[in-house]
C-alpha cells in the first residue's frame, strides 16, 4: 500500500534501489550482535519529498544461526509480520540540489513499522548527489520496547534494548 | 578417594561436557547448508511469482522461509556491489522489473555471471518473503 500510494503520485523524479543496507547492532552487556541485510527495497519522490522502505525481515542475515533463530521466531516474529517498513518525507527538501553532486544533511520525518507497531520517527543523514545517483545514509538508534519487542530476562544482559540502526542506500534514477 | 568427592568431580565433568556441548551444537550451530538440502519445493519462477500476487498471505505462510527450487528462463544477472543476482521478470512496477529474485552464495557468483539471459536454470534457494514488487531467494546455488 505504501509503494502503491508512492506510485500514484505525479512524479517528476524518482530513484529506486532493490539492494539497500541495513544493518541492526545491538551492544549488548555480555555480546555484541548483528544482523545485515542487503535486500531492502527504498523508493524516493524527488518531487515530493516522498521516501519508502520495505524490508523483509527474514532477509537479516546473523553471524550466528541461533540469534537468526530468535530474532525471527520470538522476537519480531517474522511469519506473522514478514515486513518492516518506512513511510515518510525528507522534509528539507530546499537544501537539497540534485542538480549539483554533493553531500546534503537531510531530515526525513514519517512512520517506522516494525512488527505491526507504526511509530512516528524523525531523524538526521545524508544524501549525496553523485553522478545522477542519490547515495543515501543514516544512522540511529531505536528502542526495541517501541515496538512490542520484549526481550527475556534470562537474556537481558545479552541484548540491548537500544538498537543502532545503520542505513546506506544508493538510489537509481529512474526515467517513467 | 572419598565417594562424595568423586560423586562431586563427576558431576561438575558432566556439567563442563554439558555446557561444551550447548556451546557447540546450539549456540554455535551452523547455518543450514542451503546448497546441500533438498528443497521443500520444485516450481517455476512464474508459478512463485503468480502464487504470491494472487495470494499473499497464504503463500507467505506456504513459502517464506523455505527452501525452494526454481527451473525457469533467466531474464539478466544484476551485481551491486558483491551480490550478484539472478533475476526473473514478470512484470513492470514503480521499481522498474519485479519478479523473482534470486542472490547467489559468493560461491556462486562468478558462474552466475557467466548465464546467457534467455537460457533455463535450475536455481534454489532460501525464500525471505514477497516485497509486493518481488519475491526474494537468497543463499542461492545452481542445481546440475
């Protein structure tokens, strides 16, 4: 629904990637742990401001197949919520020119869902404008309890609430 | 030897093997060998395709998380940076050609690389879902 309502709109341009990165960390007291995935779809509306994420959670890859096991059976529980998403706007869009390369702070603003949970969220990266492509990047931090994520007390010391998220995309042009 | 002392010894080995044995075989475990397994499903990439775009749900709860093998006509191999991607198109979207998708093991990558689009394969892999533009396998091999 979200990329079918992105779809609808009037575009004057849009860039698209089916291989975005995002990684999850989580630094916990007794491990530290991971999780990458290289699958995510990312859609971004130069005329609106539009940006879109879409990302199959069982496309996280763990360095150990037991956290693997966790993350999608008892934790985000990824056959009853198979897909995280983002729908939102980069909403400085005037300090942006994608006419010219360089890199630009940006602002997105819009809503994370993650095991059915939808949160308003704003936070800080950046785009930049390279060679008719938008490389984009961001890093921040959630809160697992946000999101109807409850973590044991067996393993608490194990997994951190807070999670850093590490986001870097690279947006194609895509001519309609 | 006392008895209750070596009663003592014999269970703390007991526990030291115990936990040397969780340690390995649980949380240790190995990831599946996705290459060597044998599939819970032999289709076409049209019929995975069809299948999640007729019926979402009920395939995610057939699919997603399976291993499945795939015989079809490749449509191109995409790179980004060190996937290589062996991709089946059925159907043109906002995100330009969607279908099946398949990521090859880093194993696979420099063969993959070397399919003649329009050619049949054989391929499986690990089925992550539908991401209403294409269904994604990963950890993929070329089934001989």
């Amino acid at each position: 629904m979200l990329i079918l309502s992105l779809s609808m709109g009037a575009f004057a341009q849009k860039y698209i990637t089916k291989t975005g990165y995002i990684r999850f960390y989580s630094a916990g007291e007794i491990e530290k742990i991971e999780a990458i995935n290289r699958q995510v779809n990312a859609a971004f509306d130069q005329s609106t401001g539009d940006l879109v994420f879409k990302v199959l959670m069982k496309s996280f890859v763990f360095e150990k197949a037991l956290m693997q096991d966790h993350f999608n059976e008892n934790y985000v529980e990824s056959d009853k919520y198979p897909n995280a998403t983002f729908a939102g706007k980069v909403v400085n869009m005037k300090d942006i020119s994608f006419g010219k390369d360089g890199v630009y702070n940006i602002t997105v603003q819009g809503k994370l869902t993650i095991k059915g949970v939808a949160k308003d969220v704003k936070q800080t990266g950046t785009f930049e404008v390279k060679d008719g492509k938008i490389l984009g990047k961001a890093k921040f931090n959630i809160l697992l309890s946000d999101y109807s994520i409850s973590i044991p007390s067996a393993v608490s010391r194990n997994i951190s609430n807070n999670v850093e998220i590490t986001v870097d995309i690279v947006l194609d042009k895509v001519n309609n | 030897m006392k008895t209750w002392l070596k009663i003592l010894i014999g269970l703390a080995v007991l526990g030291i093997t115990a936990a040397v044995l969780v340690y390995v075989f649980v949380y240790n475990k190995p990831h599946p060998d996705y290459e060597k397994l044998e599939a819970a499903f032999s289709l076409s990439p049209q019929e995975l395709y069809s299948a999640y775009t007729g019926n979402k749900v009920d395939s995610q709860k057939k699919y997603n998380g399976q291993l499945i093998e795939l015989t079809g006509a490749l449509n191109k191999i995409e790179t980004a940076d060190s996937l290589v991607i062996a991709v089946f198109v059925f159907n043109q979207g906002m995100f330009g050609d969607e279908g099946v998708r398949c990521t090859m093991l880093p194993k696979y990558n420099q063969v993959a690389q070397t399919l003649q689009p329009g050619g049949t394969i054989k391929i499986k892999g690990y089925c992550t879902g539908f991401n209403d533009t294409d269904v994604i396998l990963e950890q993929c091999s070329l089934v001989k």
